[in-house]
C-alpha cells in the first residue's frame, strides 16, 4: 500500500435531518466520528460551506473528501443527479460529482434510479446506495438476491453479481408515524407495536384479504370502539396491515422473492417485526449488521475512483 492509499478518507452522510462526518481508515473503519442535528433542510449554504470546512480542518490528514445523501439532492449544496441502474460501484465512481464547497473539494455520490421489470414504474434512492455498497464489500450481504432495508421509506433491493439491478421504496414507516401521531388513527393508539397474533392477524389482512389499504387502516379505529382490539394493540394492527401490504408488492415483483432468506438492514426492533411478518407470509429474515456499512462504502467508492484514475 501505498503512502497516500495508507492516509484516511472523510466520508459524510448528510441527510434531511441529520450530518455525520466520518474519518475513515484503510480498513473501512471510522477513526473519528462527528454527528450533529444539523441536515440539509435546516441549513442556508453559509452554514453548509461553514460545516465542510469545520469537518476538512479537524481532519487535515484526510487525503479525499466524500459525501452521500440529501447534500447532492436538489435541496442540498450540488444536485449530483442519479445513476441508472444496473449499478456497481465503479459505475458510481465514474458518476461521482466533483464540486467545491468553499475551498474544500467534495465527491458527492450520485442517487440510484431504476424503472422495474415488473411494473415498469421509476423509483429513487439517495444515501442508501453507499450503504449497500459497504454491505456487499464486507460480504454481510450476497451479491444476488433481495436485500430490505427497513425504515421510514423501506427499500427492497434486487442485486445480481453486485450489482444493484432495480428496487422497491415502500412508505410504510412514514404512513404509521403520521397516521398515529395526529388525525383519527391517533386516538385508538397506545405504544408501540409488539410482535404479537393481533400483528400477525393483520399481516394475514393487509397481504392477501384483497381490501385496499384505506378501508383496512380505518378498520383499526372500528376494531377499538366496538371492542375487538384494545388501544394498546392499535399499533401493532396498523404496523401489520402496512407491512402485510407491503409484503404482498414484494412478492408481486419479486414472485421467488421468499426462495432465501431475505438480509435485513437497520434498527432492530423495525428489523423484528418485518422478519415476524415475512414469517408470517410464508418468507424468513435475519438482521445484519450493518454498524460501518456507510464508512465501507465510501472505502469501496476511494477504490473504485482510483482505479479509475
């Protein structure tokens, strides 16, 4: 290796809501973490120019500097477009976007775009995709198959020799925040969903009943007054008719798509109930670590850039 492949690389990941900078190793690991509320949405490009240059300075050692996420969004500092799928990360690398924040020079990542086979309809990603990558380097995930990463937008990914070939977002968790922090739903439910038979009822409900998703959800209202479910198992019969529906998509694009257990990327207890409801669809689900995937990720794309070089 050579003396600058020995020196660390700064990888952000900055989103709507949240910045992380990391100060990655030759090994892929974070040396040094900065993590504050600051994202995108709430910042003017003083501030944002301020952070990088804050970042670049406490780590003058870094010999590149890159970035994911809502930074290379059309809200963020530089639209960094998306790459059309199938997608590797030396197709990344070609496509990252070389911009200047005051005087600090950044590679932003590029977001994913797909139109799928099944239903020849577009999707997005922004942010995952250097995540995924890190999976697929660090081996946690298998090159082909599905892949979930469950959370506020769900992605269901399709890879093939990987590389990502097309995917799925699903807005079951941002449905279930908001359905249940204001307007009826909120009424009729107290804490939060449990891994339980009424969460399996309405996984059953959501993935093969055949009724839409507005009759379903206001049945969890209906169910509470007339006494067929208490109020502290109105969560758990929201999360199941959401994810039940969601499972029942999956399965509609991906038909082998329960043929392997299916890698599940992210919290915990998110990541236990969609492996309790792919159970209950007749699939399986493990968690996976997925701690430095990000970091691994923007490992994977310093090499693949300078491979290219």
């Amino acid at each position: 290796m050579s003396d600058d492949a020995a020196r660390p690389i700064i990888g952000i990941n900055w989103g709507s809501s949240n910045f992380r900078a990391y100060l990655i190793d030759a090994g892929g690991a974070a040396v040094d973490l900065v993590e504050r509320p600051a994202g995108i949405a709430a910042l003017d490009r003083p501030q944002m120019q301020a952070l990088v240059q804050e970042i670049a300075g406490r780590w003058p050692e870094a010999r590149r500097l890159y970035a994911c996420g809502m930074v290379g969004s059309n809200i963020g500092w530089s639209d960094a477009g998306y790459l059309d799928c199938p997608a590797t990360p030396a197709a990344l690398a070609r496509q990252l976007h070389h911009v200047t924040v005051g005087e600090v020079p950044v590679a932003i990542v590029p977001g994913l775009a797909c139109r799928r086979a099944g239903d020849d309809a577009p999707d997005i990603m922004r942010g995952e995709e250097t995540e995924l990558l890190g999976l697929i380097d660090a081996g946690r995930v298998p090159g082909d198959g599905l892949v979930a990463l469950p959370g506020t937008h769900s992605k269901w990914i399709g890879l093939r020799e990987g590389a990502v070939v097309e995917f799925l977002t699903a807005m079951s968790g941002e449905i279930f925040d908001r359905l249940t922090a204001a307007g009826l739903l909120a009424s009729v439910v107290d804490g939060p969903a449990r891994e339980d038979e009424i969460f399996d009822q309405a996984v059953r409900m959501g993935h093969g009943s055949g009724m839409g998703l507005g009759s379903l959800l206001f049945g969890a209202r209906a169910r509470v007054i007339r006494g067929d479910l208490r109020r502290d198992q109105g969560a758990s019969w929201v999360r199941g008719v959401l994810m039940g529906a969601e499972l029942a998509d999956v399965a509609r694009l991906w038909p082998d798509a329960w043929a392997r257990v299916v890698p599940l990327v992210g919290a915990g207890p998110v990541c236990a109930l969609y492996a309790r409801a792919l159970a209950v669809v007749g699939g399986k689900g493990e968690a996976t670590a997925s701690q430095d995937a990000v970091t691994r990720g923007f490992l994977a794309l310093d090499r693949a850039a300078g491979a290219l070089a």
